[in-house]
C-alpha cells in the first residue's frame, strides 16, 4: 500500500491530475503553500482568531440582516404604540446613535487588526516571491553562461557581443531599487 500524497511526495502516476497534464512539482508546489497557510493560522493569537471571527461575520449577508431585524424594530418599538411594550429610547433614536456609533468603533479596530495580520501575510509571500525571483534570475544569468561556452566550442553563431556580455551579467537589485526610487522621485 503506498501513503498518500504529501508536502513531499508528488500524487502517485496516472492519476487524474497526471493525465490533465499537471506535473507532480505542481502538486508538491501547492501542498507546501497549503502547509505554509496551515502553520501561518496556527501561529494566530487569540486575538487574531477573535477578530478574524468578527470580521468574517461583520462581512456577511447574516450581519445585514441581524442589523436590519434589530434597527427595524427599535425603530418600531420607539416609534409606534404596541400594546404592552413601551418605548425605552425616550429621545428620538438617540440610544441607538450611541450603541451604533460604540459598535462601529469596535468593528474597525477589529478589521484593522485582520487587515494588518493579513498585511503581514502578504509581506511575507512578497519577500518570498522577491527571493524566487532573484534566484531565477541568478539562475538564468548562469545557464547562459553555460550555453555560451558551448556555443563558443561548438562554433555556433552568437548574438553580438554586447548583448551577450550584458546578458551574462548578474543583476544587481540594490542598484535596481535605486534606479526605481530614482525615476519615481523624478515623477513627483
């Protein structure tokens, strides 16, 4: 019997996925993303799963409605004669712009505590993916390095010679931010 798939093992040939022409490091590139977000929720404070909780439930159709059902019969309540129930807001709606206004303080500190914990998240896929990138790059700058030496022993015809010293250059991204900065600033 063989185990399932993991993080580490790619799905077993002739699956589904192979003949769909998914090749196995794809497999193994989403279960180490699934495993990152599984460790990432994991490190979530109390707090986070609190206001990540409210947040969700603050951003659902259930929420207008709840809302909606209680603000309708305040209004009802404080605004109609109903036999047996008398009105508790003696100014007119002026408990209910209080208790309105305290929840809506409340909701925004919770949307922002979610919003910068997911700000977080996503600085860290972006150093992540910056990372990559400069690895493919580094990569790449070797590779045709590579090809031009044997190029050179095969005797094959060559791009000319300036692009091809420029392209067998690493990049430097510290020059390259400062360039960006550069032409940025220039724009202001």
């Amino acid at each position: 019997m063989t185990p399932p798939p993991g993080p580490s093992s790619p799905p077993p040939r002739g699956s589904s996925s192979d003949e769909a022409g998914i090749l196995p490091v794809v497999h193994q590139n989403i279960a180490s993303m699934i495993a990152v977000r599984r460790r990432q929720d994991d490190r979530r404070t109390r707090a986070d799963r609190a206001a990540d909780a409210v947040t969700r439930f603050a951003g659902s159709v259930s929420f207008v409605w709840v809302h909606a059902l209680i603000f309708g019969g305040w209004v009802a309540v404080n605004s109609l004669s109903i036999k047996f129930i008398h009105p508790w807001d003696p100014f007119p709606y002026v408990m209910l712009a209080v208790i309105t206004s305290v929840e809506a303080i409340f909701l925004s500190t919770f949307i922002l505590i979610t919003q910068n914990r997911m700000a977080r998240i996503a600085d860290s896929r972006a150093e992540l993916d910056l990372q990559i990138s400069l690895l493919t790059e580094h990569e790449l700058t070797r590779v045709i390095q590579i090809l031009d030496s044997v190029a050179r022993k095969l005797g094959a015809a060559l791009p000319p010679e300036p692009e091809l010293a420029e392209i067998k250059k690493d990049i430097d991204a510290e020059k390259v931010v400062q360039e960006i900065e550069t032409a940025q600033e220039s724009v202001k």
